[in-house]
C-alpha cells in the first residue's frame, strides 16, 4: 500500500513541481485569448467579490479588494498615463478618500499569460508587484516592476504581468510596493488561458486510481 500511495502522491505532485511565474513587461509579447475591459458607469462603486466576464472564449472573472474599488476613465475624471478612453479600475474611492491595498482577480479558467497596465493615483516613481496562486491556493511566485505614474494621458503606463509554463494560473494579485499613498488603478487584463479550473473531485483521481488498484490486488491475494 505504501509504495502504491507514494507512487500515486508523486505523480500528482510532478504537475506543479516546475511551476514558476516569471515577468512580462509587454501586452504584445503574448497572443491574447480573452480580454478583461472593466464595464460600468465611471464613479460607480465596485464592491469586493464583484463578477466581470471577458470577452474571447470566454469565462468569470471575481474580483477581490481589502476595500470597495471604483470606476474611472481616463481623460475623464483618471488624469494619468493611460490611453484616453480607457476603462480603469481603482483602489482609491474618490468620495471617501478611502483605498485598498490591492486587487485580486480570480477567473474559473487556469493561464498561462497575464497581465495589465497599472499606475499609480500619485505621480511620481512607484514599483508594482504581481503576484500568481494555482487551482488549489498554491502560491506560484511573484514579479515586481518600477514605473512612472505622470498626467501625460499618452498609454505609457507600464504593462506588468506573469507567465508560466505550466499553464496554471488561476489567480493574480495586483499591488504596489511604493507610492501608494493614494491607491492606483488597473487598465484591461489580458489573458492567455488554457483550461477551466479542475474540481478538487478531479485533482484527487490519481490517488482514488491507487486506492482501486490496491483494492483489486487485494482481493486477488
């Protein structure tokens, strides 16, 4: 039974041993399956747990904040370096002077690419991080870029985004390790997905696989 259980964990465990994220500064470096552009009313109020749907293939976004977030656009209201036009989603809410430390995107689709523009509400230099979890909550790394947040209105924001081979990202955290003293904002998630979630059920079918094989061996002896 011991070897047969060891077996079945090593094969299960061989998925994710090589996993790694590494960093992407460009939207142009991969092809895009399926586009995040964040709908809505600017200044509207967008609470925690919230639900966007992409378009391509497409699938469920959740996003997630340690604060309500808010809507802008730039040009608009947003006077920062994105392209004018463009959808933005932030941790400062402009009416209560609050912000969340950061925003998380969870969608029922693993990646292997993706990323977004950031910048930060404070003009002046900043560095961003992104960080990348798999299907089951295992944490897969992180990546940081340094940035300029300016009002040049010109889409010269940074691009910032991970990549892994594996194709297992299911979850990404989007935040700022300098600069944030009045939030930042978030322009158009791209991804480059591969497969839906798998189902805790069917994440353990190897070792269940084991189990009956021990089972019929047994019965035979």
């Amino acid at each position: 039974m011991k070897k047969i259980l060891t077996i079945a964990s090593l094969a299960f465990a061989a998925t994710h041993a090589f996993a790694a994220v590494s960093l992407i500064t460009s939207r142009g470096s991969y092809t895009a399956t399926d586009d995040l552009d964040f709908n809505g009313a600017e200044l509207s109020s967008v609470a925690s747990g919230h639900v966007y749907s992409t378009t391509g293939t497409p699938f469920n976004v959740k996003v997630s904040s340690d604060s309500s977030m808010m809507r802008y656009d730039q040009s608009s209201v947003w006077g920062g370096n994105f392209t004018p036009g463009d959808h933005l989603l932030s941790t400062y809410d402009l009416f209560t002077g609050g912000k969340g430390s950061y925003i998380e995107f969870t969608g029922t689709k693993t990646c292997i690419d993706v990323g977004a523009q950031v910048q930060t509400n404070q003009f002046g230099s900043f560095t961003a991080m992104v960080e990348a979890w798999d299907g089951l909550d295992n944490y897969l790394g992180s990546v940081t870029e340094s940035g300029v947040s300016a009002p040049s209105g010109d889409g010269s924001a940074i691009f910032i985004g991970v990549h892994s081979s594996a194709g297992d990202i299911h979850k990404v955290r989007f935040s700022m390790l300098s600069n944030d003293g009045a939030g930042f904002a978030v322009n158009h998630l791209s991804y480059n997905c591969c497969a839906p979630v798998p189902e805790p059920a069917s994440m353990s079918a190897l070792g269940l696989g084991a189990l009956a094989l021990l089972r019929k061996k047994s019965k035979k002896a």
